[in-house]
C-alpha cells in the first residue's frame, strides 16, 4: 500500500504533458449475469485471485505497447470491476505507476454496480487514486431492475449516489438504459429527473439492444416477451435529449450527457483517436497502428500470461480501416466530422467520396454541413451509426 501512494506522489510532481495514452483494465467477472449484458464476465470467482495476477504480469509485459507511457485516463471496466477487494485494486495500481508516468490530473474510473457501494467502500475508494465512479445504475424503477436481472436494488442505486457525493465524488456518472418492454415514456422521464435531482453530472444512457448468445435473445425467440419497439426507443431518446438539455446537460456525444463540461475523458479520448492499452480477458488495445484484442476465456488468457506469452490477435489498419473509424467515432460527437483533418490525413479523393455519400442525409436533414465540417441533426442522431456506415470507405 505505502509503495502505491509513493508511485502516486511521485507523479503528481509530473508536468503536463500534451500526448497522453490511456489504459484500460477489463475484470471479467460479476455476481450475476445481466438478461441484455453480452460483454465477456463470468459469474464463477474461483479463479478470481489467478486473473489479477495476470492483469498484473500483463501490465508489466506490455509497458512498451503505447506510443508514449504518459497517461491521462485509466479506466476500470468489466463484468464489475468493484467487485475487486482494495488489496487487489492496489496491486493493480502499484504496477500502472510503476511502468507508466500517470498525470497529475488524471481521469481514474472505477465502474461500479450500487450494491457494492456502501460508505465504507466508499471511504476506502476515495483514499485510492480512483476520482471518478461510473455506477450501473440502469433503472431507479425496482421492476426494470428485476426484468434486467441486476443484483441491486432501486433504493441501493439512489443511496450510492448520495453516499458517493457526501464522501466527496466530485466526478460522477451513472448508466441508464431506456427501450425496455412497459417502459412507458412518463417512467422514463421520472427515470431522468431521479439522476438529475441527486446531482450526477455525468450520464450514459443506452438503448436495449437484443445482443446474440443473452438471456434477451433467448426470451424473444422463444416467444416469453415481445420484440423491442424501435419506435418507443425513438420516443424515449427523444424525451432523454430534451429532459437533460433543460436541466443543462449537453449531448457531447450520443450516448453520453455532460453537465459542467464534466466529460469523460477516457471515452472522450477513444472516440478521439488517441492510443490505449486494453489489459485483460476481452481487452481491446490500439495504438494508431494496429488493433489487438486479448482472447476471451479466463483460464486460457491466465495461462498464457503465467508462460509469458501474450493471448491476443492483431490487425495492422488499413486506410480503410483508419477512415472508416474516424467517421464512425467523429459523428457521434459534437464536434463532428472533419472534412479538413481527412483530406490532410487520407487525401482528397476521399473527401470527395464522402460528400457524394453524405448527400442523401443532407437533404434529408440528418446530417447538417457547417464550414467543412459534417454533425448529425436532432433528426439523425437516433440512427447514427447506420448514417456513418453509409459514408464509409469499402
């Protein structure tokens, strides 16, 4: 522990610096299995103890993976990553620091489920370098809760977040999810204005989506709940841009609601580009040049790791590749896609391509073109991503 805060102190001394990477930890496990959730975790922690370790040895021999080892995020993702003890959250940590120059103002997330977010392990989070919590709340409504399968409860969300903020969170967000059977549209904007009168300042909101290989897939094919209504989805996104753009939230991307400028820099910086280290069973990596992405089994990725050897697959992107993910990512954002950046970094040919392609979605007004730069409208931003995949480069 006394070595982890040495690390820590150390780098708070670091100036700031310009190219900064970020690192992203994946704990693959959870208490139980979400009805929707098709991300890799297990609900069997018998070898909870032997992953962590590799998680460690991983970090030790990929310390040379980034292009620069100055970080300005790390980011605790998962399955449910408070699932860890503070022990094995140090251990962690004492690695990090001990290969990387962490920033002195660096985004440090832990995602978090409420029910394991009493004061106590409130208490001890907030003396660690964790300064942000992104906590799964999903549903304030106890009957959502129990339809997704969640281990918590309506009263454990509310009471997490308020225990959070009196122990001095400043950074917090919370993930809700809309589009889900008898989800009427005045429950969704209780939903809403729940998040907002406890004060987060940072929301993620998703659509149902029916994932292959889940429970939901399953419940649909065999008839037990009906087929998700695209239309009720379209309503309640509606009503969650309208309700947080009322109380001073602003759509920075769009899944992701700001209030402050508290933006999540972490995920700010994937949809920007920048280069991160993806370290365990699941994890994505990319460092401008190639993706990689480690296999998807506990034991075989602990294995391989214990023999010093690195489970993962690669792909060195083409200019294809490059573009295509800039446009994807960029139109998501407010900021936009940028005609300029992708003529001085791909060349104008492509620019060329894109405005011919675009051209539909201009005139139906979902995408709008100021200076030389594409946003999706209000009216598009329900079907981003297809509007994208429309101007990529096969």
């Amino acid at each position: 522990m006394l070595a982890l805060y040495i690390y820590f102190a150390r780098n708070k001394l670091k100036r700031k610096y310009h190219t900064l990477s970020g690192i992203y930890i994946h704990i693959p496990f959870c208490k139980k299995a979400c009805h929707y959730c098709n991300f890799h975790f297990s609900t069997t922690h018998s070898h909870k103890q032997r992953v962590v370790g590799a998680i460690i040895k991983e970090i030790e021999l990929r310390k040379n993976y980034l292009p620069s080892k100055k970080i300005e995020s790390i980011y605790f993702g998962g399955g449910t990553p408070s699932i860890l003890n503070q022990s094995e959250l140090d251990s962690i940590f004492n690695e990090i620091f001990k290969h990387f120059i962490v920033a002195e103002e660096a985004e440090i997330t832990l995602e978090a489920n409420p029910d394991d977010l009493n004061a106590a392990r409130l208490i001890d989070l907030k003396k660690s370098p964790i300064n942000r919590l992104s906590i799964g709340v999903q549903s304030f409504r106890d009957k959502d809760l129990k339809w997704m399968n969640r281990a918590h409860s309506a009263t454990e969300a509310i009471e997490s977040i308020r225990n959070a903020n009196e122990i001095g969170f400043n950074s917090l967000s919370i993930d809700l999810i809309y589009g889900t059977p008898n989800l009427t549209k005045e429950a969704w904007k209780e939903n809403i204005l729940q998040a907002i009168n406890l004060g987060v300042n940072h929301i993620s909101s998703y659509c149902l989506t029916v994932e292959a290989k889940t429970a939901l897939s399953n419940f649909i094919e065999k008839g037990k709940i009906e087929p998700l209504s695209e239309e009720q989805a379209s309503q309640q996104f509606d009503i969650l841009i309208e309700t947080l753009e009322k109380h001073a939230f602003e759509q920075y991307e769009i899944s992701n609601f700001a209030k402050d400028g508290k933006y999540a820099v972490h995920n700010t910086n994937y949809w920007m580009n920048k280069p991160y280290l993806g370290i365990g069973p699941s994890a994505h990596s990319f460092n401008q040049t190639e993706r990689s992405w480690n296999i998807a089994n506990n034991l075989v990725y602990a294995g391989a790791i214990e023999k010093n050897e690195l489970p993962l697959e690669k792909e060195v992107l083409s200019i294809a590749n490059k573009l295509n993910e800039y446009i994807m990512t960029s139109l998501r954002t407010k900021w936009g896609c940028d005609l300029e950046y992708i003529e001085n970094h791909f060349g104008h040919k492509y620019v060329d391509q894109i405005e011919k392609q675009a051209y539909p979605h201009l005139l139906k007004k979902y995408l709008i073109k100021h200076g030389h730069t594409l946003f999706v409208s209000k009216e598009g931003k329900f079907f981003c991503d297809g509007i994208a995949s429309d101007l990529f480069l096969l």
